[in-house]
C-alpha cells in the first residue's frame, strides 16, 4: 500500500520517452539527386506515455493512445482489470481527496495520474432549512457529478457523514447519474425548505492512511508538483487530444476568477468551463456579444445576465487584466 516517490517510480520503471514527447525513429533519409531536394520526412507522432495508479493504493501501471476523459478512464480500467464506472475521479500527483488537483481537460507532460474508485455507500438525511445547503458540486466528465466544496457553518457541513470527494448518485431514490454538475445543482436548489429529503452517496475508496479525512487535505512536501515544461495533453470531447502549451499567468488568474463566479451564482465549479468562458471573453467586445456566444454553444448552463456581465468584466474591463 506504501507509495514509492514519484520521481523514483519513474527512475526505476519509466524510459526516456515516456511522460515526455517522443518520436519515434524513422527511416534513413534518401540521398538527394543533384539539384533536387531531398522530400522531408513525415512527422512522426508523439508518443505520449502516463503512469497511474489506484489512489487507495495499487501497482504503477503505465497508459497511453487516449483522447478524452471517457477513454483515460477506459484505459486505466483495463490496466487494473476494474470496470471504468467504478472510477469517480482522478487527481494529478496526489493520492489525496484534494480538489485542487482535480484532472480536467489538460494533463501536464509529467503528470502522475491517480483514480479513485468507488467505495462504501451511504445514506443521509437532509433537511433545507435555508435556500443554499453549501454544497459545490463538480463532474468527472464521465456521468458521476461530486461534491469539490462544503462551506463552513452550512446544512450540509453539519452533517459529518458528507465529505468532499463524495458522488452524489441520487437524490431522494432518484438516480442523478448521468446528470451534469449543474443540472444537480439546479435539482438541489429547487428542493422545498422544511420538506426533509435523502441524498445517496458513494464516497472514494480510502486507504488506511485517509480514513477520518473530512475535508480538503493539506499538502505533503513533494506532493502536487508541476512538471517544469509547461506543454499540456488537452483532452477534447469531439476530436483527437492536442499537445499545446500552457495557460499564461493572466489566463490562470482569470479562470480562478471566472470559476469563483461560478461557484457564487451557481454552486458548480468547473477549472475547464472557467477557461473555455475566458477564452470566449477574450474575443468579446462586450458583455452581450459574450451572452449570445455563450448562449450558441454553452445554452444548456442557462448563465444569469448578470452573471455573463461579470465574466465579462473580469476578463476584459481594465483592472481586470485583458491581454
């Protein structure tokens, strides 16, 4: 159950290609005939290697060839011979239940890659006693929505039994796998007050070492440490993932921004949706050319007004650091 340091896995299992681009050798390029160039060969694809292992301890098994969530997850399944719905989420180089290190659409080069799997079921009762529970509810990408936040002095944070890191897989009997994160979080604003209700949860499967965990774990030295290049896996839902480079300081700092609204306005946090909204901000000369290219390919989310405006204005209004 012990881990071995990241950097010594990969000492003792990994080769140069792997966790890094790679190409593979080609053959010799023919001599040129005089006064004709040689033809270029055909660039090789990279091949991109990752190793994984269960959070609650397993061997290191090392992945490759997937394009989305849906396939990584597929993959790391038949590495450890598990079906991949019992895989609630993966975190980035860390075993813990740490939401700040939640994988989403981009997978550094050098990325250690931990699933965690489902574990004990649970039952609790809740009663709404105010309008917001404080709960903030992410997805996995793959059907399972979950809890990244519980606000301290909340309903639900007096509740031992809810931990961060637990899916919510149904709300009073009816199951919500499946459902976006938001669309659960719309499902448990509209809940009655006073009227008691029952959330089923699967929390993560935990190692003897986080038994006891409540909430957001604290850092280990040498835990969560960013891979020194900053090119990144971009995992998409239509099409083949990209190799491309990594956020900039500015556009890391407005996601932070964005996605804070997002968790203020809808109870949802989301690091991708955050950026995608950035990257449309940026090409917006206003807030309500913002609203109409949200609402043509984000419409499902149904974005407050005013909330569009403030997305706008976070990315785009002086102050507010538009590059």
């Amino acid at each position: 159950m012990r881990r071995a340091g990241r950097h010594g896995r990969q000492a003792q299992e990994g080769s140069p290609m792997e966790n890094c681009v790679g190409q593979e050798l080609g053959t010799p390029e023919p001599a040129a005939a005089e006064g004709i160039p040689a033809p270029r060969p055909p660039r090789a694809r990279p091949r991109l290697v990752f190793h994984t292992q269960l959070a609650h301890g397993s061997p290191t098994g090392r992945i490759e060839g997937f394009t989305n969530v849906k396939e990584l997850y597929a993959k790391i399944a038949e590495v450890f011979s598990i079906s991949p719905t019992e895989i609630l989420f993966c975190t980035l180089n860390t075993h813990k239940v740490d939401m700040q290190k939640l994988l989403g659409g981009q997978i550094g080069l050098e990325d250690f890659i931990f699933a965690h799997v489902r574990g004990e079921t649970k039952e609790v009762e809740v009663t709404k006693t105010e309008d917001a529970l404080g709960l903030t509810i992410t997805d996995n990408g793959a059907g399972y929505a979950f809890i990244k936040r519980i606000k301290e002095g909340s309903i639900i944070n007096r509740i031992q039994t809810v931990c961060v890191g637990d899916s919510i897989e149904a709300i009073n009997d009816q199951t919500i796998v499946g459902c976006r994160h938001y669309e659960v979080a719309r499902m448990l604003r509209e809940l009655p007050r006073a009227q008691p209700f029952t959330l089923r949860l699967v929390q993560p499967k935990k190692a003897f070492d986080m038994i006891g965990q409540r909430t957001r774990s604290s850092k280990s030295p040498g835990e969560g440490r960013v891979a020194s290049g900053k090119e990144t896996l971009r995992l998409r839902a239509q099409g083949p993932a990209t190799l491309e480079e990594g956020p900039s300081p500015f556009e890391e700092e407005a996601a932070r921004r964005v996605d804070d609204l997002l968790e203020s306005y809808m109870g949802i946090r989301d690091s991708e949706l955050a950026s995608t909204m950035v990257a449309a901000a940026k090409e917006s000369p206003s807030a309500a050319q913002l609203a109409h290219d949200l609402d043509s390919v984000l419409g499902e989310f149904a974005f407050p007004q005013e909330f569009v405006a403030e997305v706008w204005a976070a990315v785009c209004q002086p102050g507010g650091g538009r590059s």
